[in-house]
C-alpha cells in the first residue's frame, strides 16, 4: 500500500472518512530523521494491510500541524474517524510501528 501526501484540503475525505486506521505522518523535508522514518513507513504500510498510510508537510501545512498540536517531527496519529487512538514522537523502527498500529 503506497503513502498518501495529503494537505489539510484532503484530510477529511482522506483520513477522517477513512473507514478504516489511518497512520497519519507528519514531517519535515529538511528533518533527517524524517527522511529516515520514509522506508520505515513503506515498509509498514506494505505489511499492515488494514491500515491506510498518509503524510503531511509541515512546511506545506502548518494549519494542520497547529491543529494536531504538532511541535516535533516526525510526529505520527494512528487515527481512526475523528478519534486519534496514539501520537508516536520521534523516529521508530519497523517493529515499534507494527506493534503500535495492533489496536
């Protein structure tokens, strides 16, 4: 399952009325444990078939950042509808995120 970069125009439709949990990343082009995180969520994302995977730019949305009370990158939601279920901080290896996303 590939990674979705969305903008806040899209989350609604892409995350909120998902349908389903949505792993929502938000990082920083110039983060380098950002670009880190980046293979670490494909891999993911091919495992966790159940689980849909997105990205937001901070630099492209800092509304949406604001929202989320998002202060550190890379931040992850593991959302589902409106409800935010985890905020993971920080890089996290394979492991860590598969376990996390077993809700």
């Amino acid at each position: 399952m590939e990674i979705k970069k969305i903008t806040g125009e899209h989350f609604q439709t892409e995350v909120t009325e998902a349908g389903m949990p949505v792993l929502v990343e938000f990082y920083s082009e110039s983060c380098s444990p950002c670009k880190a995180q980046l293979p670490v969520l494909e891999a993911a994302a091919g495992e966790a078939c159940d689980v849909k995977f997105c990205r937001v730019s901070v630099d492209d949305d800092p509304e949406l950042a604001l929202r989320f009370h998002v202060t550190v990158v890379p931040t992850m939601l593991i959302m589902n509808g409106e409800k935010i279920f985890r905020t993971i901080t920080g890089f996290q290896p394979l492991e860590d995120i598969l376990e996390y996303l077993e809700m």
